[in-house]
C-alpha cells in the first residue's frame, strides 16, 4: 500500500513571510485537542451516533479486506445486502425536506418525474492511515490560519483543522484533505446537451502532495500542496491537450500556477485563467475553474461563514455505481445521471455558506456547501448567480477506497438548473484500471519543460 513518503522528511508549513505573516486563528488547546481521541473520531467527527439511531456510531471505519478488489482495483459492494429504506421522490418530499439541501430540492422541482433518491442504512465506512491521524493530532494544536485565512502556518499532511472554529477553517479541511498521497488515474467525463446527446471525453490524471514527492534535495517551495496534470485522451479534436498545475497553499502569498500544452500548436503557454471563474480545462464550459474537486484553489474570494452542523441525505458509498458492469450508457442520462445506481444515506455535514466579499468578482456570488463530518470531503454544493439565484447544484457521489483507505468519490456531479446541461467527471467504470495509488512523481516530472517533452498528439 502506497499512503504517505518522506513524511517526517517534509510537512506542508506556509512560512508567510516570517514576521509579516498575520495569524487569524489559533490552534485548539491541548485539552480539546484530547477529544480527539474520546468523543471525537481522529480527524473531528462525533464519535457517537444520533439520538434516533439513524445515524451509528463511528467504530474505525471499514477494514482494508472489506470487500473483494480485482486485479485492475475494481471494488466488489461490501454493502450489496443492504436493503433500500424508502425512495423520495418529488411526490413525498415533504417528508424530507429537513434533511434536504436547497439544491436536492430544485433538482426534484426541475425534474419531478425522474430524480429521486433511493435510501439506505447507514454506514460510517470512512478512515484514513494512522500516520494521518498522527499528523492531525498535531495540526489540532499547531495549525493556524495566515494572511486573512488564505494560507496555513504549521500544516502537517491533512485536515488543518479538525477542530474548526471558524467557516474558512472547515472549507481549509476540504481543500488540504487527505486524497492518498499521490495517484494516477483515467477517468470518463460527460457533458451532456440537455437532451442527453453527449460525447464523453477521457482523461488522465496525475496528483503528486508534497508529502509524498520521491526528491532529493530542496523542495521547490515550503508552500507547495500538489502538483497535478491531466491529459485529454479523447475526443480527437482535443487529444493531446495537457494542463499542467503547481498548487500553493498560500494562493495569496504566490498565485497557482498553470501551463497548457496545446498539441496542435504544439507550444506550452502559461494559463491564468486555470484559476477561480475561468473555465475549466475540457469542460466545454459547464463548470469554473474552482467547480473541480467541488472546491479548490485559494478562499480569498469570499467571506467563509461556519452555519453548524446538521442532518442530510447525501451519497455515500456508491460501489453499485462505480462497479465495472455498469456502463458509461447506464449512467448518463438526460438531466441527471441514473439516480437508481446512486445509493443516498443519513450523515452528519458541516454547513458553510461563501459570499463574494466586497470588491472581488466571480460568477458565483454565494456558495453554500455540505461538508461530510467523517472525512471533510464536500457532499454537496450549491452555487447562486449574482441576482440571488440558485444556479449550479454539485454533489459527491462518495465512496470509500478502502483497500488503500482514501475517501473518495465515483463520481463528481454538477447540474445547471438554468440550462438543463451538466458533468459528471470521474467514472472509471469502462477503463482498463481504477486508481493506481503505487503512482509516484518528483518535481522534476512536473515542469514546462516536461510537458513539452510529454506531448504527443
């Protein structure tokens, strides 16, 4: 198993300038630190179930052997007995409305006679690596917050802040989330017209945290997250295109960088625009820029204000949808994907709400997310337009990785309510492998002088 490298060899710690770093939180004391380890789960979740038994108790999540992984890291269902609760539909939402984001309930007003949410017990399946849990029980009494909430001095790893005090804390837990230390993978995305007429495009990625880097010598700056790629495979008029990212965790102190090779011009440009509202790379403009990953890239936009905790029906362990019997065909559908493969349950979230600050721009002028209690991973996001709008609704279709412990996702979905289109980005199920968590990179694969070489069309 490939989780973390070099660990003690190099944390992510954002030196903001030494004295002119301004801090704007503190770190939890070592007594609250402690409920880490009793009512608290490791990385910050209620230990205890709810009081109606809907909910269960947290008891470590699933074992790596849960469940049969094949040889291409295809995962068998280790909750295929599982019978369904009850299914809402646009006739009985009423009934759940409490447990219901703003933007479920528009998707079931926008398309009453096929979106639904089929239920099911549920099962608190998600963990990660004692050496995370380690790393966290430091950030709870050494991470702080930087430059207005934009950076983070002393990070070690993920989830700054298991312990969040504040909404740009809790939206830090899921930006700086623990992914597995580096990965490669190729990944189906659909942008269907609002009739479903779709081309799917593929993709290869690559990620490569900081932690996990195989150098040898200086790293090429304390701030650095990740480095990332992706590879358009297909369709033909686009192949051979390829983005390249350094992802900073201070974007305040020094801005993402991103180039593009363009493999019909064969020429690597700078890209600016890969960053915040510009559009997103082969999306054929159906998300921004920071719709990827459901949020990414720096908080400086916006005022991050922490709502509480509440209730929600969101989708979790969705191994029927990722399975490699399922066809890309099964799931794409007009409007929405196929909601009888998506398997919904009752969790705790986190509830954040984004507004533009004063002065800055961006196509989305509030942000509302639901961020999942057991592994900080956003659930559900929904996105207004600048007249108070409801536009865009994103949800996770989650699932735990379990063989290599990394929660995780089938699917990312995002709607637009206005024009019926919308993606899904990041099936797997008709490619030759799933995940290859054994990837491994050094900064030296990640530059512009290795994309050109890397480009072929």
């Amino acid at each position: 198993m490939k989780t973390i490298t070099n660990l003690g060899r190099r944390t992510l710690s954002v030196l903001a300038l030494s004295s002119l770093a301004l801090s704007v939180s503190a770190a939890v004391s070592p007594e609250e630190a402690a409920t880490l380890q009793t009512t608290l789960t490791p990385i910050g979740a209620e230990r205890a179930g709810n009081a109606a038994g809907t909910i269960p108790q947290w008891t470590g999540g699933l074992a790596r052997d849960a469940a049969a992984v094949d040889a291409n890291g295809f995962y068998a269902d280790p909750f295929a007995a599982d019978q369904e609760l009850f299914t809402v539909t646009a006739a009985n939402i009423e009934q759940y409305k409490d447990q219901l984001s703003p933007g479920q309930q528009a998707m079931f007003a926008r398309y009453p006679e096929t979106y639904r949410m089929r239920v099911y017990p549920s099962r608190r399946s998600n963990t990660v690596p004692q050496e995370v849990f380690d790393a966290v029980a430091r950030n709870a009494v050494n991470t702080v917050t930087a430059e207005g909430g934009n950076g983070l001095e002393n990070f070690d790893t993920a989830y700054p802040f298991p312990i969040p005090k504040s909404g740009v804390e809790a939206v830090w837990n899921h930006i700086a989330r623990y992914r597995g230390g580096s990965f490669a993978r190729t990944i189906a995305q659909a942008t269907p017209q609002a009739n479903g007429s779709n081309t799917m495009a593929v993709l290869q990625d690559e990620f490569t945290f900081a932690t996990a880097l195989n150098d040898y010598g200086p790293a090429i700056s304390d701030n650095l997250m990740f480095y990332f790629t992706q590879r358009i495979l297909s369709p033909s008029r686009l192949a051979g295109d390829v983005l390249l990212v350094h992802e900073f965790i201070n974007q305040v102190r020094e801005p993402r960088l991103a180039w593009i090779y363009n493999a019909g011009q064969r020429r690597v440009r700078r890209a600016p625009q890969v960053a915040y509202d510009g559009p997103a790379f082969g999306s054929d403009g159906t998300r921004t820029s920071d719709n990827y990953d459901f949020y990414n890239g720096s908080p400086d936009r916006y005022e991050w204000k922490l709502i509480g905790k509440r209730e929600m029906l969101i989708p979790y362990n969705n191994y029927r949808i990722a399975s490699k019997d399922v066809k890309y065909s099964e799931i794409v559908q007009a409007g929405h994907i196929n909601q009888d493969l998506v398997r919904y349950e009752l969790h705790r979230v986190w509830e954040v709400e984004a507004v533009l600050r004063e002065g800055q721009r961006h196509v989305y002028a509030k942000r509302h997310l639901f961020i999942n209690e057991d592994n900080w991973q956003a659930s559900a996001v929904d996105h207004y337009d600048g007249r108070g709008g409801l536009w865009r609704v994103a949800e996770s279709i989650a699932m735990q990785r379990f063989d290599h412990m990394v929660p995780s996702y089938a699917i990312e979905t995002l709607y637009d309510l206005q024009n019926g289109r919308y993606v899904a980005l990041g099936m797997t199920n008709e490619e030759r492998r799933n995940y290859d968590f054994n990837f491994s990179g050094a900064s030296a694969d990640f530059t512009p002088n290795a994309l050109r070489a890397s480009g072929i069309r």
